[in-house]
C-alpha cells in the first residue's frame, strides 16, 4: 500500500512539474525612473486638490525630436493660475514647467527642456508631435488649459513658439491632438480635443464627498479641426467639414480608420455625453455615426466617464476593436463590421477593472505573444486617493486574465494615475510604459522580456521626409496569423505613445509577409522577413 501511495505522489509531483512547466514565461517591469535620469514631478499648482482642472491632468509624449531613432519624452506639468488655484499655492508661482528629456541611447535620458527651447510654463495637460512642415522632423503641440503652444523643430535641437503665426493658439481648455490627412492633400492637419469652460470656482452646489462639481456643472467647449494650409498655417474647419459637436465634453480623441475604407476617421471620448465617431467619406467630410455603430456609449448604455481611446485588433480577426478606460468598469467595444458590440463582461475586465478609476489606457502586446494586451493607469478622480495600476494579458480566447501581481513590485504600489503611454525606448523589441501621476512623481517602466517570443517593429517612413507614415495601416502574417497595426502616435489619455508598428510574433522567426497601406491608397509588399529587427520601410 505504501508502494502504491509514493507512486501516486510521484505521479502528482509530475503533473504539477509539467502544468509549471507549460506555463508560459511572463515578462517583468521594472521601475527603471531613477536609474535612466527621469527626475519629474508632477504638480497641479496648488497643494490641496480642490476643483477639475487640477484633478484633469497630467500626460506624456514620446517622439524622435533629433531623429536618431531613439524616442525621447516629453512631460506636462500644471502651473500656479489665480483663476485655478488657491492663494496658498501661490509659494509654486513660476516653479513649475514642462519637461523634455533627451533619450542617450544607452537607457539613460538627460534633461535638455532649456537647451531645446520647450519648457512651458502654461497649465499643461497633454501633447502630441507630428511633422506639419514636411521638412524631416517632428514639431510638438502643448495642449493647456488657456491658449495652446506649437513648437516649431528647427532641425538643431531647438524649437521655436509658432503658436500664433500657425494660427494653434487654440484658448480653449485642450487635452488632446491627435493629426491626421483628413483631405489627402499631403500634409498633416490636426484635431484638438476641447473640455469644458470652467467657472474659477463659481458653482459650489455639489455633495461635499464629492470633491468637487463634476464635468456637467459646465458648459462644454467645442472640439475644432484644423487645416494645414501647406505654408505654415492652419485655418479652422470645424463646421464645414461636419465634426462641429458643441456639447462634447472631450477628454481625448484618436484618428483611426475603424471601418477598413482606407481614410481616417476620428473618435473622440467624451466625459458623461456620448462619445463621436467621425467617419470620413474620403473626400473632406465626416459624419458621425457613433450611435448607429454601438460607439456612443459605455457599459450598460449609459454616457460613461469615457477617458482615452485606444485602438486595436484584440481578437485578431483583422478588424480594429476600441477599448475606453472610464470611472467605472472601462469599456472594450468589438469590431463585428458595420456596429460594436461591448464585450466587457463577457471579456473578464468588468470583474478586473470594476473597482479603478481608470485613465491612461494601452492596448500593446507586452509578451509578445501576438495578442494585444492591456494596462490602465488608476485614481481617484476627486480625491488624492491611490489606486494600483491593472495589467491584463489577452489569452488569445477573448478572456483577458489579471497579471499585474506577476509583472513586477510596481504594480504592489499606488498611485493618483493620469495619463500613459506605450513605447519601445530602449529598442530591445518590448514595450515599455511611461505614467504620470497627479501629483506625483512620473514612472518609466522598463519590459525586461525574457519570453523566448519573438517580434518585429515596422517604421513605415515617408520618403520625401524620412518620418513616419502617420496614417500607415501595416499587417502582418506570420505562423498562420494575420495582424493590424495603425501608425497613430495620439491614443490613450492626453497623451502620445511609439507612432512604430510593434508586432508580437510568439515563435516565429520570419515573418511571411508585410503589407503596408500607405496615406494616398499606395501598397507595399514584403516576403519572407527575418524576426527581432526594427525594419524602416520607405515608400509613397
């Protein structure tokens, strides 16, 4: 009988031994902040959290401002503002600016906002670059609450205020920017997400547990879309052009060809007011068709708290799946062809993500694996009340499974989490994570990989100019899989992640075949490409 029992146990220990061992290897993060020279903390210029604008931001951008293929950061700050902040914060006065650092190339970063010209001391809250002028850089646009400021990128590692001779000095109070060719005529034009006309404190009628008055004791500004006239300027074409949605509330907006047609759409989130969805017909106009596709709503049909949009395919069915942090269960909304269907529930994220306040959102393949994993930055929206942030890992079966305890000590800390953004910095063929924190100090959170999956980054870059493609559509096929990328740098909350086209192949050594969709309808095709590289591709 004893013979038998030790042989069940060495039975069972076997069992276990090989269930470990099928299990596959997750990556880590680790909080590399301090190590790779990032010293940002973010303030809303004031010392208690008392009304919406402070509680708003911050966000963050990457982008190649000196074009060595390393993605530098850019991050926002608040400012001390009479009409904001209370009289205590007034010891913050002209202390506060927004931060550039420099990427080294070697996982360090150096601060070099006075160098380059670009530290704001607006009210900022979120940024987006892009190459306006076609001369081979990329120029940067600051949304503030109050006038807006757009950098012009000199080509020598400073920028220049062109703010008002561009006609970007949008006042309203923006948080998002994303740019897009709207009437293909070559250059990028570019859609500002607007918030609300706060009051400085006038309307107090609100529960004292609250905080503060929430976003409908305000009047709405309207998002405005602005036309790059090809010399230097824009001209505003909001209402000829059919996005003119006045009672929006936007808290951030992404351009995305979400029906495969080949333009650009634009689908801005909204706080509790349906959100839009702009469909361009191709030839300069949009209509929006949010409620008609299942776009304008969050979880349960109600006008949700909706944060940043991201995009992706994450059932790989080859159609582009919109998934929304909000103050509640977040929203994943599934591409069935002509309508959404909300797959949060049946997806396990209600049951993850109930208990956060989410903002920052990404959909990225952080193992690579290729299946489009999610992280959200977490807290309180009224309060300095900390939260964790959520990791969640896509097993490929429309089941998302919670691995943030897995994934490093970061995520055993807490923090007041606003926006974030998802980028290979260290170009080692993993995505990293950049947030910010109200508050708070910002975090960079290096993917030490160590999967044994393989990847492949695609740089579809325009020839004439040798940026990216914004706008480029890139697929994918490799060990019997079909993938979409967008190249859209403007996604998430308030801020601008790795415009590159990151693809997770598991395996796969090669890749069969790349496709890429230029801007303008152009194709260009690739066999047989070798994994583990960041390929540029030149064409259109």
């Amino acid at each position: 009988m004893r013979q038998v029992h030790l042989i069940l146990v060495a039975f069972a220990v076997l069992a276990v031994t090989r269930m470990a061992s099928s299990e596959p290897s997750l990556p880590v993060y680790e909080d590399v902040t301090k190590r790779a020279g990032i010293q940002f903390k973010h303030s809303y210029g004031d010392h208690n959290l008392s009304n919406i604008v402070e509680g708003t931001g911050p966000g963050v951008a990457f982008f190649d401002y000196n074009g060595d293929g390393c993605l530098d950061v850019y991050l926002l700050n608040g400012c001390w503002l009479r009409e904001v902040n209370d009289n205590l914060g007034r010891d913050l006065r002209g202390r506060l600016t927004n931060a550039l650092y420099r990427n080294n190339g070697d996982g360090t970063f150096t601060d070099v906002t006075e160098k380059a010209g670009v530290g704001d001391r607006s009210y900022g809250m979120g940024a987006s670059a892009a190459d306006y002028d076609n001369d081979g850089d990329w120029d940067l646009y600051v949304l503030n609450y109050g006038p807006n400021v757009f950098y012009r990128n000199d080509g020598d590692g400073t920028f220049t205020d062109v703010s008002a001779e561009a006609g970007l000095a949008d006042p309203y109070w923006s948080l998002s920017a994303p740019w897009l060719d709207y009437d293909n005529d070559g250059d990028l034009d570019v859609y500002v997400a607007n918030y609300l006309e706060y009051d400085a404190g006038k309307f107090r009628d609100f529960y004292p547990a609250a905080g503060y008055p929430g976003p409908l004791s305000y009047k709405a500004q309207p998002d405005r879309l602005y036309r790059n006239n090809g010399d230097g300027t824009f001209t505003d074409v909001t209402k000829e052009t059919g996005v003119y949605f006045p009672d929006g509330r936007a808290m951030s907006a992404t351009a995305t060809d979400l029906n495969g047609d080949g333009s650009m759409d634009i689908y801005v989130a909204n706080d509790a007011t349906p959100n839009c969805y702009f469909v361009s017909n191709g030839k300069g106009q949009f209509r929006n068709e949010a409620m008609e596709r299942g776009l304008a709503f969050g979880e349960g049909g109600q006008g949700a708290s909706s944060m940043g949009p991201v995009v992706g395919d994450v059932d790989g069915d080859g159609l582009l799946d919109v998934y929304i942090p909000d103050m509640g269960y977040g929203c994943l909304l599934s591409n069935k062809g002509e309508w959404f269907v909300d797959v949060t529930a049946p997806s396990n994220l209600a049951v993850i993500c109930g208990q956060y306040t989410g903002w920052g959102g990404g959909l990225f393949d952080y193992d690579n694996d290729g299946h489009l994993d999610i992280f959200i930055a977490n807290g309180n929206a009224h309060h300095e009340y900390t939260e964790e942030d959520v990791l969640v890992r896509n097993d490929g079966k429309g089941k998302f499974t919670d691995v943030a305890k897995k994934s490093g000590s970061y995520f055993r800390e807490k923090f007041v989490g606003r926006g974030a953004a998802f980028a290979d910095y260290d170009n080692d063929g993993d995505v990293d994570i950049l947030v910010m924190n109200l508050n708070g100090p910002a975090k960079l959170l290096r993917n030490d990989g160590k999967t044994g999956n393989h990847w492949l980054t695609i740089v579809p870059r325009l020839a004439r100019t040798k940026v990216s493609a914004i706008g480029a559509r890139v697929a994918v096929t490799a060990g019997g899989k079909r993938m979409v990328r967008e190249v859209v740098g403007v996604t998430g909350y308030l801020s601008q992640s790795d415009p590159r086209a990151h693809f997770g192949l598991g395996r796969a050594t090669q890749v069969d075949q790349v496709e890429i969709l230029w801007p303008g309808g152009k194709t260009t095709k690739l066999e047989n490409v070798k994994a583990d590289q960041i390929l540029d591709v030149f064409g259109n």
